[in-house]
C-alpha cells in the first residue's frame, strides 16, 4: 500500500449541522488549492445535509478529505481528531461557516517557508449573511510581528482577543501532537490550552492582514450558554494558564461575572437574564452581599442597559469598536426597539 501523500498545510475543519454553509466556505477554500494543501473535514455526526453538501466537493477536489463519526464529540475532541488525521506539516484550525479571502492560503504557505511554531492570522468581522463589514480587524496593529519562545506572556497580551477564535491557529502538528491535549477537552478553547501550556520551541508570526471573514452570529457551539462561556470558561482557562499574573489581567478579570460593566454589557445584548443569573452565577457567589450588583443588572430593562453600555464604550473602554458594533446592532439597542423582552 502506497504511503499517504504529505503536505505543507493540512486546513482541518470540525463541522455539525453546517450545511448551510459549509459549501461556501469549501468553496472559499478549494479555488486557493496548490499541490502543497489538503482539507480534512471532521463531520460529528450531522444529521442535516451536510454529508451530501461535502460530498460534492469531495468530487471536485482529489485533496479534500471528509471523515463522519457517529457523534459529536464536542469542538476541542473534535479538532484534535482532525489534526490526527492530517498529512500536513502544519495544521490550520478553519471553521466550517467562515470563508477565506483571495490569496489567504498562499499568504500562509509563504509564512511557513520559515520554520515557524505557530502562525496566527487576522480577521475581519461581517454581519451573518456576510454583506457588511462590522469590524475590519480584530488585531490593533497594522503590521505582522514575530514573537520569539520567551515572549509568551507579550504575545498573549497583543494577540488576547483574536485567540478567543480558533480558526486564527496555524500550528507545527509534531508540536501540538507531543502536548497533553486531552485535559483540554470539553473547555472550547483546546488551542489557546496546547499553545501556552508551555514555551513554544520556535517563534510564532502574527499575520496583521486580515485573510479570513468571519461571520458574526451564528456560533452555535457556544449558544445558548454564550455568558458562561465568555464569563466563566474563558476567563477559567487564561487564569490556569502559566503566564504572568500581569498579563492575565491584561486579557480579562478573574471572575468578570461580579463586573456590573461586563453584566450590563451581556445583559445589553441579550444573553444575560435571572434565569441566567441563577443558574450560572449566584451559585459562584460567596456572600449575600455580593448577589446585589449580578441581581440587579440581571433586573435591569435590557434596552436601559444597553443605553448605558453604548455610553460607556463610546467614550471610554476596551475593545469599543467590536463591542459598540454588538450594540448597536442588538434588538435591545434604543432604534431597534420593539418593546421590553420577556425574559
């Protein structure tokens, strides 16, 4: 038997119920194609058309692999498989509802003529049906930077938002194999885990330009449990992280569910609720006096709190841009009011 070919990019994609979606971004991806990239597409189970949607570029594309399990093993298992199955020197973790820009994977393939670590790529972010443009960077700098093995705690402050999303991880697959990925399971950020676990033995390159468009509102791992998700699971995993105190705080309080500006924010947007408060955060409090702030904003008219969250991040405040466009554009937001929600 003939030895399965190699590669100098395995693009792995994880995938459940995308079927509609995922043909675009295949598509995306295919036309960029050279003889030195594969696709391996893990489907968890779907149980929508996504099988028969794949199969057709599986005819199309004598590189694409598409692998089905009988279950969803959650995205971190998920993804693990996927970089498992690959042939490829590097691994980049695509999502299966993004879609690359012109000229993405030929940017990352000249990226790894060096022999890099780790590559992280830019973003920009579109509305769900991805007409509008509603950030058109994640990354604050301009141009690319590189990151040697003892500047971990730096690349983590600078890069702390664009980690938050997998599909920005291009990573030496004989690294991520030799870490302890399973203690990662089932905590949705298996990458940022593996990554800075421990000093990565070469340097990392951050790609200022955003290659990927990634569509905002259709994260249905994380829904609908998205406040502990971003409120209790992320902070959880960068507070376990051997990084540097000062750069922990940098990326997000300890325990940001206490923080009235971060329950006003959620609750402005929607997925903060009493029913969110009692289930997720009232058991984590230690006190009676600390249930006063979480229950009163969880109280809180949620068109009042995302007037006062708009103020907020229009004078001051981090990451205003992404979160002013979240918003602006909730349904709670002062011009697309209805009426108050029943929550």
């Amino acid at each position: 038997m003939s030895q399965p070919a190699s590669y100098k990019l395995s693009i792995c994609i994880t995938t459940y119920n995308r079927g509609a979606f995922i043909g675009a971004t295949l598509e995306s991806i295919i036309v960029q194609l050279t003889n030195e990239c594969e696709i391996v597409v893990l489907d968890g189970g779907s149980t929508d058309d996504t099988k028969h949607v794949v199969a057709e570029y599986v005819r199309r594309c004598d590189r694409l692999r598409y692998v089905r399990q009988d279950t969803n093993n959650g995205i971190d298992q998920d993804y693990d498989r996927a970089v498992e199955l690959a042939f490829g020197e590097y691994c980049w973790f695509m999502t299966d509802d993004d879609l690359l820009k012109p000229g993405a994977v030929g940017a990352v393939l000249k990226a790894l003529s060096r022999d890099l670590s780790l590559v992280l790529v830019n973003l920009e972010f579109m509305d769900i049906n991805m007409t509008t443009t509603m950030l058109p960077s994640y990354l604050a700098f301009v141009s690319d930077r590189v990151y040697g093995p003892g500047e971990m705690d730096r690349l983590f402050e600078e890069t702390r938002n664009l980690l938050i999303y997998i599909g920005c991880v291009v990573i030496k697959r004989t690294i991520w194999l030799r870490r302890n990925r399973q203690q990662f399971y089932g905590s949705l950020y298996i990458h940022v885990g593996v990554v800075f676990r421990e000093r990565l033995p070469g340097e990392t390159l951050v790609m200022a330009e955003p290659i990927i468009r990634y569509r905002t509102g259709n994260t249905h791992t994380f829904a609908p449990k998205e406040f502990e998700v971003m409120l209790v699971d992320w902070p959880a995993m960068v507070w376990s992280l051997p990084i540097s105190k000062s750069a922990k705080r940098k990326v997000c309080r300890a325990e940001p569910w206490k923080s009235l500006q971060q329950l006003l924010l959620y609750r402005a947007i929607g997925l903060y609720s009493p029913a969110v408060y009692r289930s997720c955060v009232r058991p984590r409090l230690r006190s009676l006096s600390e249930t006063l702030i979480p229950a009163v904003a969880a109280m809180l008219p949620c068109v009042l709190a995302n007037l006062l969250s708009v103020t907020y991040y229009s004078i001051t405040g981090r990451d205003r841009r992404m979160w002013l466009q979240a918003l602006r554009q909730s349904r709670f937001h002062i011009r697309n009011w209805t009426g108050f929600p029943s929550r």
